[in-house]
C-alpha cells in the first residue's frame, strides 16, 4: 500500500518525521499536502504517506506493518502524526469511534518507540457537526489515547470555524489553499 517492504528495519541515525493522513496530507486537486509546507526545528528524513480517502479506521488496521520499517531505532527523534479523521466522518463514523482507532494505532505505534502527534480536524462541506465533537474528544482527551501532542489546525478561525470551508482559506471546501497556509 505505501510501497515500504515490511520487516525491513533501518540503521539511520536521520530522524524519522511520518506523515499519515488522507488528502489533506497528501495533497489533492493541484493542493499541496502539509507535509511539504510544515517548518521543523530540526532535520528530519520526510516520508508523506497521505493517502486520499483513507480513514482513520483503516489505518488503525495496519499500521504497525506500514510504518515501522520507517522508524529509525539509531535517531535522536522519530515523529509520527496522524492527521485523520475527515474521510470517517463522511463515512458516519462516530467521534467515539474514530478516537477508538487512533488511541488503537498510537499504541502500535509507540510499541515500536515512535512520538505520535494528533491532529484536530479542518471544516470541511457537510461535515462541521462531526469535526465539532472530534475536535473536543480530540482536545479533552489526547493525552488520555496516549497521544505526545496535540496539533490544534482546526482551533483556527480561518481552518477550523464552521463553514471555514467556503472561505479563502480553502481550496475547493475541503483541503486548504496553499497561500492561505503562508
């Protein structure tokens, strides 16, 4: 699915930053996806593994096996974030459940010693009901699924409102316009 062999175990020392997402980090309809715009304070080998229209319930399901051979057991640091949740609300998927399956692959992913940073869902068209009570499981309990950090995108008036999705910060109503991210 990401192209990685699995069992395949690195000897870097390069620290590991893992982007796991759908659309957003990939990038969709001529968007660039986060990764490529994020400002780190260190280097980092960068692996986007965005996939569109995956769910949170899907990567929860395999987690460990893509991953892992990304994690660098010799570097200082090995991030991963986990920027999901959009695609399971279009797919009616409960905030209840779609926290289950991130505290589900953040505990895969700290069994092989990975940090694992979770992100706060955009607005997004038809979906702002959903995003509400996924971003207050996600700011209430984060540390409670087992999370390292918070990344709070949609606490932003211009990403994460209510209807945001039809502002200039958007794209096409559900992926964020690069200049607006500048």
């Amino acid at each position: 699915q990401y192209g990685i062999m699995p069992g395949v175990r690195s000897t870097s020392t390069t620290n590991s930053c893992v982007h796991l997402g759908d659309s957003q980090t990939y990038g969709n309809n001529a968007v660039v996806g986060y990764p490529s715009v994020m400002a780190l304070n260190f280097t980092c080998k960068e692996e986007n593994q965005g996939i569109t229209g995956q769910t949170m319930q899907q990567l929860a399901a395999g987690i460990a096996t893509e991953t892992q051979p990304l994690y660098q057991p010799n570097a200082e640091y090995n991030f991963v974030d986990l920027w999901l949740g959009t695609d399971d609300c279009v797919a009616g998927r409960t905030a209840a459940q779609i926290m289950s399956d991130h505290q589900r692959a953040i505990a895969q992913i700290h069994a092989y010693g990975a940090k694992v940073f979770i992100g706060t869902m955009l607005s997004r068209t038809g979906q702002d009901a959903c995003k509400d009570l996924l971003n207050t499981a996600m700011r209430s309990g984060w540390q409670a699924i087992g999370a390292d950090m918070l990344i709070d995108g949609g606490g932003s008036v211009d990403f994460g409102a209510d209807g945001a999705y039809s502002g200039a910060a958007f794209a096409d109503a559900i992926h964020p316009a690069i200049a607006a991210i500048y």
